[in-house]
C-alpha cells in the first residue's frame, strides 16, 4: 500500500486511515480517516494551519475521490501541508515513494510533454521534471481565433511535438484551494470567469473543468457534487500559526492563523485602489493589520524577530513604489508613473488579494527574465501585434491566451498572500525560489533601493501570513 506522504504533508506523518488501491492508485477515503483542521503541518520556517468554518474536514467530500479515469483527485494536487497546492519537496518525496506512479504524475498535464516516454522510472524522472523541480502544471490553451497578435516565434526547451504556433504550453503552479471566499478572480488568466455570474459559480464551473481535464474524466462532475467540492473549499482559511523565530502567530496582540481570517469581512471591491467599493469607501493603504500591536514596546513578548515582522508589515502597507511599465495600471490610468504602495494590488484587508478582477502585467512572464528570477524550462513565444507591430516575447502570454488582445500579453492575477511560507516558489510560473527572490525582483523592478534590512522585515512579515 502507498503510504500517504503526498496525500497529507510528508513522511513524517501517516495515517493507516486513508488507503491506496495499489493497482490503479485509486483514492478511498473512509469517513473516519484524518481530518487536518486546526493541524499544525510543519513548513520551512514554522507551521501552517488550516480552519474550516464547518468544524472539522470532510475526507468523504468530492473533492477526496477519484472521478476520472487516471486516478487523480483534487487532493492530489491540493496538500494542506502546502498550503493546499504542492511543493517541490513533497512532490519530489511522492516521486521516491511511488517511483513516478502516483497519481500526480500523469503525462496530461504533469509531463513537460504529454507525449513523453515515461516508461521507465528515470524516463519518468525526465519527464517530469518542470513538476518536480518547480511544481508546474502544464497548461495547454489555443491561440484565440480571434487574436489581436501573430505568433513570430515559438521556442519550447523540450521539443514537445504537441507545443505549436496554434496550441501553446503554459507551465503554472497549481492555485491554494482554500481561502477562497476572497477571491475575485480563478485561475491565473481569469478564464473560468463568466460575466456577471458569482465566483460560487464560476468555482463550480472550474470543478467541473478540472475534473474533466486533470482527471481526464469522461463526463463532468453533477451539479451536486460540483456544489459540494465548493462548499468545502469556501469553508477552508490557511494561515502560518507559527514562525520559527517569531514563535505564535497570535500571541500578545497579533492576529495570526486561520481563525482570526475566517472572521475577515469581504466583498468584491473592498478597499479598491481605483475606486471600485460599491460602497463607495475611498482606499486604504494600511490592508495589513495583522502584527501592528508588535510594535508596542511595552509588551512583555516584544523582541527583534517580532519587532522585524511588525516594520516588514508597515513597508507592506506604506513603502511608496513607484509604479511604471505595468499594464493595468499605467495604461488604464494615463499616467506614466503611478506612486503606490503593496498594497495598491494587494488591496484586500488582511488577505492581500485584488478585490477587483484586475489583471495586471509587472514583468514576471518577460524574456529574458529579469534578477532574481529563474524561467528556466519555460517555453517563450514572440507575439507580433497585428495593428501596431509591437513585439512581445514572453514565457506565458497570460490573460491573452483567453481575451485575443494585445492589451492582455503577459497579464495575470495576483494570489492570495497568505499561507506563504508553506507554499514556495512564488509567482504564476515559480520563478522565484524564495520570498527574498520576490522581494529582491520588486526591488529591481521599481528601483527601490531597499536596504538589507528593509528587505528582511518585508520577508519576515509575508513568511509569517
């Protein structure tokens, strides 16, 4: 039997609970096998903590079986110890324990081809490299017939046969499926956004898209099970409870961990930096308030590693950026500067998302990439604007792969910040291993010139959401 040390964290945690058909990996399930909630799963620099407003996991949901034909399940690709996505490590770990064969690694979409020799287990080890090395899933979408842009160039590093000028690969990390009740777009390029419809039912549609696709299924999910897939993934709230050096997240005035975010009120608009609070409430820089008490040196538990989280939350909210080149912004704005802050995208309180759906291009899919960030892998496509003869190359063409508009190459959405540290690398593509390698591509980016110690405090309070 297949133990779980890719189903829930990693293999210093098994429980005899949940079993593995061993023939076709199937997942079973059984009502009384682990539930995660309010679990502590261990992460580079702390813990990670997961709380459903249900009260407990419901391992019998949909989203726990198999409703395809290879296997898979959401939970394969969707880990509470990672944040329910999935990392390097443990893929890699799964890799070893499973010698290629677990469900994650199917040539549909884990492979960097999906007609790649996995024959053999280093085949395998080839095959999957881009999944085990940066936790990519390949994406594949059609050039829109009704593109804005000519395809000048295709290079794909892995001389993937089914990687063409009409049907291009994507490598993307796989989203967390939980904090959802904030969203206000899914999927990176926004496509399972239906116009005027509610993100229950654009998260039900995605259900059903993922099903179909990831486990290869020959017909959708129900609407029943589609519904309670996306009941259990509204109920989930992730957040670090725990930082090695900073110690409880919610001791002594701070507001960390998972329970205190499911009480975070929201809707879409909230605190729009443009002006789209239907209420209409005017923008707030200050979107994290989660460590300011941390900062009151009178408290008994006030020390540097909480001092460092509390001055890394208030350059979040305050550290003016000026904001140039960025599609989405500049453009739509007029203006060819913009003085922002983080949380002028960031703008939902306390969670650190858009709360408009919003995309936005600031140079992560550009070719070449710039420092820190590594596109190794990646596919890069030369686009050629049909109506101005701009050039474009980049590793993903993003919101356009879906819009057909010049406007849209290299646009996409901002995550979800919080539950970070469980869950590098960082960005759409996982360009950056670490969250220093995100501070430090900002700090190039837009010329910053943070100090070292700027750039410590900035890692230490998104390490600690």
């Amino acid at each position: 039997m297949l133990h779980l040390n890719g189903i829930f964290a990693s293999r210093r945690i098994r429980f005899v609970s949940a079993l593995f058909a061993c023939l076709g990996f199937t997942l079973v399930v059984p009502a009384n096998s682990f539930d995660p909630n309010l679990r502590d799963f261990p992460d580079p620099t702390g813990e990670v903590r997961t709380f459903s407003t249900t009260g407990s996991v419901d391992t019998t949901n949909p989203f726990f079986q198999s409703m395809g034909t290879n296997g898979r399940a959401c939970i394969h690709c969707h880990q509470p110890g990672d944040a329910w996505t999935v990392t390097p490590p443990h893929i890699q770990e799964r890799f070893a324990d499973s010698d290629g064969l677990d469900p994650i690694f199917r040539t549909v979409d884990g492979a960097n081809c999906p007609s790649a020799d996995v024959s053999t287990e280093p085949a395998r080890r080839a095959a999957y490299s881009m999944l085990l090395h940066k936790g990519l899933i390949r994406i594949s979408l059609p050039v829109p017939a009704n593109a804005e842009f000519e395809v000048a160039d295709v290079s794909d590093p892995h001389g993937c046969p089914e990687t063409t000028a009409q049907q291009f690969a994507m490598f993307r990390r796989p989203l967390p499926s939980t904090n959802l009740v904030f969203l206000s777009t899914v999927m990176w390029d926004g496509r399972e956004n239906a116009p005027g419809q509610s993100i229950v039912h654009d998260l039900m549609q995605q259900s059903k898209d993922a099903t179909l696709n990831h486990a290869q299924a020959l017909t959708a999910p129900s609407d029943e099970q589609a519904s309670q897939m996306v009941a259990f993934e509204l109920a989930l709230f992730t957040a670090q409870s725990d930082d090695h050096a900073a110690g409880q997240l919610d001791r002594d005035g701070a507001q960390g961990g998972p329970q205190v975010l499911s009480t975070q009120p929201f809707h879409i608009g909230i605190n729009d930096t443009f002006g789209g609070d239907p209420s209409g409430a005017t923008f707030n820089p200050d979107v994290f308030t989660i460590f300011q008490n941390w900062t009151d040196p009178s408290r008994p538990a006030h020390d540097d590693a909480r001092e460092s989280v509390a001055r890394g939350e208030r350059l979040f909210n305050r550290l003016v950026i000026p904001i140039e080149g960025v599609a989405g912004i500049n453009d739509a704005l007029g203006q060819p500067v913009v003085l922002g802050t983080c949380t002028s995208c960031h703008d939902t309180p306390n969670s650190g998302n858009h709360s408009l759906s919003v995309p936005l291009n600031i140079g992560i899919t550009d070719f070449p990439a710039l420092a820190p960030l590594d596109t190794t892998g990646l596919p890069v496509y030369t686009l050629v604007c049909k109506a101005t003869g701009k050039k474009f190359t980049v590793t993903d063409p993003g919101r356009a792969m879906i819009s057909g508009k010049c406007k849209d190459i290299g646009k996409t959405k901002g995550p979800i910040l919080r539950a970070l540290a469980a869950r590098a690398p960082y960005f759409h593509n996982g360009s950056a291993a670490t969250l220093l390698d995100v501070v430090n591509f900002y700090d190039v980016r837009f010329h910053l010139a943070l100090a070292e110690q700027e750039k410590l405090d900035l890692v230490a309070f998104l390490r600690a959401l």
